[in-house]
C-alpha cells in the first residue's frame, strides 16, 4: 500500500515544533512470514493519521482485524506542498521507478491531492495492477476517479454552510466571510469545494477568498478587518526567510492579531485559536481506509467498494476561545465536544481542598522541624567530640610547644612539641599530676608570670642551654564568659638569632664587595630612579662618586646613548624571569660613547609585579674595539683567500678542516665551509692518491715542525678529470711555539703543464719537420733519378726474364718511396693552398660510407653527424685523409677479435675561461670525434705517438707518418688534436676552426650568389675600388653609399642619421683607420654591424675591439665572398 502526499497541515499537528513538510510511504512486504502478508505501500502518510498522533497511526495497522497481517511499511514524503511541478513529478517518478523495480505492493494509499494526481498519471508504469486506496482528496467527484477498476477511497467533503450558520448564530451581525487559503493544489482544491457551497449561504453574507500574500500582508489584513467578519481557514504553511510556518503557527498568529471569529473544517486545527464546528477529523478518516485496506487485502475488488465521503462526528469546540468571544455555552449543539475545559475537581469546594491542604503541609513542617532539632543535636555532640579530638591532634601536631593553665595559674596541658622542647612527658612524670612540678620547676618561672601578649624571654631548654624565646600569652574564657586561665605559645627564636647575626656579618662583606667591586652595580626603581650605585659605576662613567653620578642624572635612562636600548632593557626584563645580558651604549659625563655589557634582573614581589631592577656593568669599550678591528681584519683576509685563485685551507693538530677558502670548497665539491668542518682530508676528497700524498705530507710537517713547498701532485677534479696541484704547506704554531696545525696553500697548474708538454711537442716537431723538409727534395731527386733509370732499363730487358721482374720490384719500390716523401712534405711544408669553405659533413659522410665496406664484419663502424655545423675554411683532402689514417689506426689496434669504431662529427664552443680552450683562440669549432674499444695507447709512450717514423707494429706493418701527417695538417688549419686513452678505450678529438663569426682566411666560395636589399655604407680610399665595389653590391640587389673619407661616412651615419643597415669599411685609410670608425660608430650606433675589410691584417688581431665588428673579410676576395659575409651578418643580427 503506497501513500503519496503532502500533509504539513497534519503533521505540525503530531510535531508541532517541525516548519516542514514531509511525504511518507508505508510498505507492507512479503517477508516470508507466511502466505498472508501483504505488502502495503504508504506514500504521502494520511494528514488524518496525524492529526490524532503516532497512536491514532498505528490505529491503520491495528483496526479491525489489521494486527493479524504482517505489515511492512514503506513511508515515501513527495513534499510537494514546497516542491511541485512537472520537473519535480519527473524527478520523484525516476526515483520511484528506480527505488521499487525489484518490489511487489499488496495495496498503495495516497493521502491529498497532489499525491493522487501523480498516481493517477503515473500509477500504470509505476505500480501496475496494484489497488489504490486515497483520502483526503478535495474538489473530486466521485465519477471522476479515473483507474477505478483498482481504485477507490475517501473523499475529503465538509459543510461550509452549517458552520457559518453555527457561527452567525453565535455572532449575530456578521456579514463577511473571508476565506484565507493557499495556491497549492490541495488548496485551490479546497477552496473550489468552499466556492460550490457559496451558493447555501445567507443571501446577506458577502464572500472574500484570500489566498495570495505575505505573513505580513496577512496579519495586517486580519489586524485591520472589519469587525462584520468571519474568517474561515483552509490548512496551508508559509515559508518566511528561513523559517516556515504550519498551519497551526498562522492560525495562533491570526488569533493574536484579531478579534474576529475563526473557523474552520478540519479538527486538527482545533485549539490553536479556532472556534470549532463540524470538522473533518483524521481519526475517522484513518479508520475508514484501514477498513477499505482490509476488505482489499481480505480479496475483495476495489470496483465493488463505494466511493465515501468524509464521515459525519459531532461538533468540537474549543473551551478558551468560547470564553475570550463570549459565547454562551448553551448555544452549542446537542452533543457537542469541549476541549481545554478545566477540570471539575478545582471547582468543587476549592475553599474546603485548600484548608485541608494546609492543615497537612503545616503539620508536616512541625513534624520535620522535630526530626531536624534532634538530628541536629546529635550531630552537635558529635562535632563537639570530633573537634576535641582535632584540637588534641592539632596541638600535638604543631612543631611550637604549647601549653594552658588553669584558674590557679598551675599547668593544665602541653602538647608534645613542649614536651620535646623541655624534655618532660605529661603521662609519665607524676609531677605535673600532683601540680608539683610545674610550681617546683624554675625553668617554668618566664611561663608562668602574669605577663601577657607577647615579649621576648631567657627560656632554659631541655638540654640544660638557655635560649632566646618569644612567648605569645593570651586568656581564655570558658562557656559562662569568665576567665578560665592562659594560654600560651613558645617561639624558639635562637636560630634567627644565630641567622640575624650571620646575615649582619654577610651584609659587612659583601658592602665591602659593592665598594670595592671593579664592576659597576646598580638598583634602580622600576622607572629608572636610582636606589643605589657603587664608586665604580661612577668612576665608569666619569664621575668622582655616587652621589655625584646619581644628582646629575636622577634617573638613569638619561644615561644610555640610545633611548630604544633603555626601551630593549626593559622589553626584556618584562619577558624573562631570570636575568638578561646584553651589550649598551653609556654616555659618560665628558660626553664620551663607551660600550658596556649589561647584566641584569627584575626582582619581583610577592605579587609578581616588579620591585626594582638590579645587575652589574663592565666597560667593554677596548675590547670591542679589539673585536672589530680582529673581525675587520679576519674578513679582509677571509676576502684575500676568496680573491687569490690558489686552494687555501688549514687543519688543526688532529688533521681537521678548520677554515677554508672558496676555491678549496669549489675544489671538494662544497659552497659552504659548514659542510667539511671538522672533517679530515679523506672524508672530502674521494681521488685516493691525492688523499695519500696529502696525508703524507701532512704527517710530515706536523712530525718535522718543516715546511713543504712547490710539491707537484697530480690529482682529479671533482668532474674526474686530470689536474696538476703545486702544493705548500707550512705549520701553525701557538703561543709557546708549539705546533697546533698546518696551513696548506695549492696552485692548478694544468694548464701550464698542458702548456708546458705542448710547447715541447712543438718544438719537438718543428725541428722534425725542418729535418723532414731538408732531406725530402734530395730523397725526390735520388727517386726521380732510380725511377727513370729502372723504366729505361727494363725497356732494354724481355718482359719476362728474371732481371725484369726484378728491376719491376725496385720501381714499384721507388713509387713507395715517393708517396713516403709526399708524407713528409706535407709534414714538414705544410700549405694552405686547395683551402676553401667546406661542409665537413660531406666530406666525414664519404670517408665513413669508404671506411664502412673496407671494414670486416667483425668490426661496427657507427657514425653520429649533426645536421646544423658551421662551413671550415679547409681541404677536403686533407681532413679526407685525417679519418682514413685515425679509421686505419682503429682497425689495426682491434685487430682480429674486431670491436666497435665510432666517428661524431658535432659544434663545440670555447669561451674564453674554457678549460678545453688550450691555445686556441674562442670561437666556434667542428670537433671530429673518432674513438675505439680496442686496448688503449700506453701511457709511457702517448708522448711519442705524433714523432715521424714511431710506430709500434712489427716491420713492414706501418711507416709510422700516419700521426704525424694527421697532427701536421690539424695544426696547418689551425687547429688542435687530442688524445683521451685508457684501457679499452681510445679516443681522438680533433678541433677545427668555424667560417661562423669571421672568415679566418681569403678563398672562394661556392654556391649561387646570395641577394639583399639592405642599405650599406661603404667606406674605402682606394678610388678603384670605391669605383667598383658599390657596382658589384648593387648587383647583388643593395643600396649602397660610397665615402672615402671616414669623417665623412661618420657625420652621415651619425648625425644626418641615415637609415643604414651595414657599415662595410676598409681597415687601412689615412687618418683615421677602420678601428677608429668602428669605435665611434659602437658609441653612437652600437646597433649597426660593421664588417672589417683588410689586405695585411689577420683576423684574429680583430677578435675583441670592438662589439660591432661582426666579420672580417681579407683580400682579395671576389662577389660572392662580399655577398655571403654581408648575409651571415644581416641574418644572424635578425
């Protein structure tokens, strides 16, 4: 069974404290428990349910026969009093649709008419073939009931005209009806039902229907009615900011903002401010469904059950508002119901309840004051008790002797601290029984006199001493008020005494301390006046004594330098408990600024607040001016170790890192001197020769108290690369000469070792090539001379005799030998002829594709050539034979086991601080890489590899030029080539210069003529060339301005400033030479480019002077050179 419908009407009456609505469903499944149980689906539960509260809904269940089923009750609240709409049946016929697709109802019950209008459209896809039962459907008529072969219920009916009649009998004069409803569908449903029964009401009634406002509007509407009106009520609730309103709430707020009558037709609002009448009541309406909902699922046909109306109960009508209207009770229908009636037992004999009432209280209170006096006395007794013995325990615990006489002046009592204080006992000596004792005992005397209050006496204690004593006397009375003896108290105040007179002996010695102090000591009050100060703190700050000190400056602020040092002190005293210690800045009484170290406290009271302040002060003036001139001092020479490029560092005895400078800790791979401090030499530096030979040393100076100067040591650096250090050391010695650590200074000589083998080599081969180049045209002419002897001798021999093949041999021979002169031609004369622009790409990608199917298959030949490398002003041939010879080499030191040859051809920049620079000038460089995986160069003879005739293989095997004509016609192009080998490793890299940012010698060029349209200045003082250059330039497309006279071009540049987008200027002119037009034109246009044009310079002596010399041409040089270095500049400065 499925109730679907909104019901706040109904259900603020069961919660009257909830603002909202709610839609319930009530399911009653098949839960296995037997044949008989229906599933019930309740959506929308019946506003009448609860009207009547959770009991009068249980009463659906529990009617009748109902108990006998098991139920399962599913509750679905659509809300649709607050949300309504086709968007919102859409969303709740979804999750219907969803939420139940796997159950099975018995019987569905709607309640209100939104509820049974989405049954009605959605019930067949919902639920199909499932009853329906409704209620509490308005503005429906019974023939209208669509579905009705499974659908009957209860229509909500009531009547409009037997109320109003009821209340004209009860108001006579009204002549208004104002009916107050909503634009809900249940209420436009109940307000068309009140609109069909107009028509029965008095002729003379006028009615308004109101159903269209704000709670504001409402209660200034019912305020200001008129006073003919009746108001009749139709259920509805009203959201009002975040707070909604049931019908209830409105009702009582009507009712408080009016006098007018209120009705209604629905019993749930009864007892909110309602009249009363003929109303629908809940109770009944459940009642009529749960036996509808029993005749179903008992299998009887919904069809076959009439349609009913709302059943007829008899009039209900609220007691308090009779009363506030005035109505008389009689007037009321036979049979009528009163709620809030009061109660019949206050209103018969009140008089005689309350007497009776009283008479019962007062006696109880007399009874209990009874109970209280007698249980109170027994307590007294039992405190009484209770605190004699605490009395007792008191008096015996307090460490001071205590003792009380009676009326005749004998001791009556001691505690045991007395008893202890004179050595006596109370129970066991029979003295003080009989009184005897206290009266014979003249150490008793001073306790005994009759003087009172307190005074300071000569006591004798137990042990025989006699002691200073105060004793504190005083009478006490007994219950009567007369005097019942003394009482009296014995303070042993010999300690403080012996205390009082140390402290007056401490006090002696430490004045003599304050006068005498070499510190400074001072208290002052909280706000600085002085208490009190010592000769030193004057003679500190420059005055005779402390009393002069303190009348020149009562207060001491007036003494400090800085004011916000004052401020900081006191800041600080109010933060710390304990004393604080900081550095100041006095003004002494000359005017003299010392620096002073302040250490002080706030002494505080027992309140916690402060006291005064108190410390000491000592002059630090020289010494903080020793501090920072040693601080000056270590910095600058912190700043002179990070300024010298030698590796400085020092240990101590132990061989710790103590210091460092930034070249050292760049050396081991560290910035900050944090990071090795305190470490020794082997936990920094990982290279283990190094850390041996520096171990070594150190030991040495330590043991030997001797320095150890320009020691070479090779090492790595921290990139693995080799280094040469030119190390110094030196110990330390401390203040009796001891030895107390070593100071180490190191020099990078690499490179000047690098220099140093380089220039060795140089001049090694130099003189070789001078030999190799004496010799080599005598070796040609005695060639020249066997070749052609050979050939005209074996014209005269037969072909095939022995003689012939035997002069056949020598002239082959002779022709080995001339290739060998070749060799050493082009190393001992080398020459720069055949040089023009080059892709070396081309020429690597020929030789590599030569070297690949020359190669047995044993061996890989891999090949890497980057596609954007600068031309090099190179022969082909020449670096053709450079891969083939160091290819040659590779194969022949893999031999048979075979290997890998790799070749890579890529750019390489050298800055100017490069380490690879070497000799080579910075630029831009073609590096040939050619390295294999065959056993690797020997270290011992590495040196030796490029000398004429070297060679390692057996006889026959090898010339030994194939090195040596490499590395001549490396360094002929004016390059560099370098060896990296180790075993199974071997590696040569040949650097050769770049065409890139100057042309470094004159050539041709090839390729098509390369086009611009720029305007160029030229500047030449030669009148042929001005003549012709400016007619080839404008050829290539250019608009060119000629001047031969420098000032000239400068004065049109610069100050006419022509729009030129390249100055091409001659270096050799008269007067002004082509630096000088280059200089002036970076300070005035240091955007234009300039190309630097020379018949005797080299273009390395341009490197450097200036910014704007992009290019360098030499001459001679023909159009297509000119074209191709303005082009380079224009689109690289783009």
């Amino acid at each position: 069974m499925l109730f679907t419908r909104t019901f706040v009407d109904c259900f603020h009456e069961f919660r009257g404290d909830l603002n909202f609505d709610i839609l319930l469903g009530l399911f009653v499944e098949k839960l296995g428990l037997g044949p008989s149980a229906p599933v019930i689906g309740y959506g929308g539960f019946l506003r009448q349910l609860f009207d009547l509260g959770q009991h009068d809904a249980h009463r659906f269940l529990g009617y009748d026969e109902m108990s006998a089923f098991n139920i399962y009750l599913q509750i679905e609240y659509m809300d649709s009093k607050r949300y309504s709409g086709e968007k919102i049946n859409e969303i709740l016929f979804n999750y219907y649709k969803f939420k139940f697709k796997t159950t099975h109802f018995d019987l569905i019950v709607t309640s209100d008419n939104n509820a049974y209008e989405f049954i009605s459209e959605h019930g067949e896809d919902l639920f199909p073939e499932v009853p329906i039962v409704f209620c509490g459907i308005n503005d429906v008529e019974a023939g209208e009931v669509p579905m009705r072969s499974r659908m009957t219920g209860v229509l909500e009916e009531f009547e409009v005209p037997w109320n109003i009649e009821l209340a004209l009998k009860f108001h006579p004069g009204k002549k208004r009806l104002v009916v107050i409803g909503d634009q809900s569908m249940t209420g436009v449903a109940i307000a068309n039902q009140v609109r069909a029964q107009v028509p029965g009401l008095p002729s003379e009634i006028e009615v308004e229907f109101l159903d269209e406002f704000t709670l504001d509007e409402l209660i200034s509407k019912v305020r200001f009615a008129s006073p003919d009106s009746i108001f009749f009520f139709i259920p509805f609730y009203k959201d009002v900011g975040e707070a909604v309103y049931s019908a209830q709430d409105l009702l009582e707020i009507v009712w408080r903002e009016t006098s007018v009558p209120l009705y209604s037709a629905w019993e749930f609002l009864l007892g909110h401010g309602m009249v009363g009448g003929k109303m629908i009541s809940g109770y009944s309406h459940g009642q009529a469904v749960a036996e509808m909902g029993l005749r179903i699922l008992d299998g009887e046909s919904p069809a076959d059950i009439e349609i009913s109306v709302s059943p007829d109960d008899p009039p209900k009508f609220d007691y308090r508002v009779l009363m506030r209207l005035g109505i008389n009770q009689k007037l009321l229908p036979a049979g009528s119901i009163l709620i809030n009636q009061p109660s019949p037992f206050y209103s018969i004999n009140r008089h005689q309840f309350w007497t009776i009432i009283i008479s019962l209280v007062i006696l109880s209170l007399v009874l209990i004051l009874l109970v209280i006096n007698i249980w109170e006395r027994k307590q007294i007794e039992v405190r009484i008790k209770n605190q004699l013995s605490f009395l007792r325990t008191l008096m015996d615990t307090l460490p001071i002797p205590i003792y009380f006489t009676d009326r005749g002046g004998a001791i009556a009592g001691i505690n045991r601290a007395f008893e202890h204080w004179f050595g006596v006992s109370w129970e066991h000596d029979k003295g003080f029984e009989s009184q005897e004792l206290a009266l014979a005992e003249t150490r008793f005397a001073p306790l005994l006199d009759l003087r009172m209050d307190s005074y300071e006496a000569q006591v004798r204690h137990g042990d025989g001493s006699l002691r200073s004593a105060v004793l504190h006397k005083a009478t006490y009375a007994d219950a009567q008020g007369e005097n019942a003896g003394i009482v009296g108290v014995i303070y042993d105040i010999s300690d403080r005494k012996k205390a009082e007179d140390d402290l007056r002996a401490a006090e002696e010695k430490y004045r003599t301390i304050f006068e005498n102090s070499a510190l400074g000591i001072f208290q002052t009050t909280p706000d600085g006046s002085w208490m009190v100060a010592n000769p030193a703190l004057a003679r500190m700050l420059g005055y005779p004594s402390p009393e002069d000190l303190i009348a020149d400056n009562p207060n001491i602020s007036s003494l400090y330098f800085q004011q916000s040092d004052r401020k900081r002190v006191v800041d600080l005293y109010q933060q710390n408990r304990g004393s604080v210690e900081f550095e100041v800045l006095f003004r002494t009484r000359a005017g003299d600024i010392i620096t002073a170290n302040l250490n002080a406290r706030a002494v505080r009271g027992c309140n916690d607040d402060f006291c005064h302040f108190e410390g000491f002060v000592e002059d630090i003036t020289d010494r903080k001016a020793a501090e920072l001139a040693l601080a000056a001092s270590e910095a600058m020479l912190q700043l002179v170790l990070d300024t010298i490029p030698q590796l400085v560092h020092w240990k101590d005895r132990e061989l710790r890192i103590i210091g460092a400078n930034r070249n050292f800790l760049a050396h081991v791979g560290q910035t900050e001197l944090s990071a090795i401090y305190g470490r020794k030499y082997a936990e920094v530096v990982s290279y283990p020769h190094e850390v041996e030979q520096i171990s070594r040393l150190d030991e040495e100076v330590v043991e030997t108290d001797g320095p150890r100067f320009r020691l070479r040591l090779e090492t790595r650096n921290r990139d693995g690369e080799n280094m040469w250090l030119l190390v110094n050391k030196v110990p330390l010695h401390g203040p009796r000469g001891e030895v107390v650590g070593i100071l180490s200074t190191a020099e990078d000589i690499t490179q000047t070792m690098n220099l140093e083998k380089q220039l060795l080599q140089s001049q090694k081969m130099e003189a070789i090539g001078t030999l190799a180049g004496g010799i080599a045209h005598d070796f040609n002419n005695i060639l020249t001379s066997i070749m052609n002897s050979t050939e005209l001798a074996m014209e005269d021999i037969p072909e095939d005799s022995l003689n012939w093949k035997d002069l056949e041999r020598s002239l082959k021979a002779a022709v080995r030998g001339s290739g060998l002169i070749k060799q050493i031609l082009t190393f001992s004369r080398p020459t720069q002829e055949g040089f023009l622009p080059t892709d070396l790409r081309e020429v690597v990608s020929e030789a590599v594709a030569l070297i690949r199917v020359s190669m047995p298959r044993n061996i890989t030949v891999l090949s890497e050539i980057d596609d954007d490398l600068p031309l090099c002003l190179a022969d082909p041939t020449q670096v053709h034979q450079i891969v083939m010879n160091l290819a040659t080499n590779a194969f022949q030191a893999l031999g048979e086991g075979g290997g890998n040859i790799s070749i890579h051809l890529s750019r390489m920049t050298l800055d100017r601080d490069d380490t690879q620079l070497g000799n080579l000038a910075p630029g831009i460089y073609s590096r040939l890489c050619i390295e294999d995986d065959g056993p690797g160069i020997d270290e011992n003879i590495q040196d030796k590899i490029y000398d004429p005739f070297f060679t390692t293989k057996g006889k026959g095997e090898g010339t030994g030029l194939g090195l040596a004509v490499v590395h001549g016609i490396v360094r002929n192009h004016g390059g560099e080539i370098r060896l990296s080998s180790t075993p199974g490793f071997t590696r040569f890299d040949i650097l050769l210069p770049t065409m890139n940012d100057l042309c470094l010698l004159p050539g041709e060029c090839a390729g098509a003529l390369v086009m611009g349209n720029e305007r160029l200045a030229f500047i030449e003082d030669d009148e042929d060339q001005l003549m012709l250059i400016p007619r080839v330039l404008e050829q290539l497309g250019y608009e060119v301005h000629s001047f031969q006279n420098p000032a000239e071009a400068i004065f049109a540049i610069c100050d006419e400033e022509l729009p030129f987008d390249l100055v091409i200027t001659d270096y050799d002119m008269p007067g002004m030479n082509g630096f000088d037009v280059a200089g002036i034109l970076q300070e005035r246009r240091p955007d234009l480019p300039v190309i630097m044009v020379s018949g005797r310079k080299q273009a390395e002596e341009f490197l450097g002077q200036a910014d704007n010399i992009k290019f360098f041409l030499g001459k001679p040089y023909n159009r297509d050179m000119v074209g191709r270095a303005i082009r380079d500049v224009l689109d690289k400065d783009v």
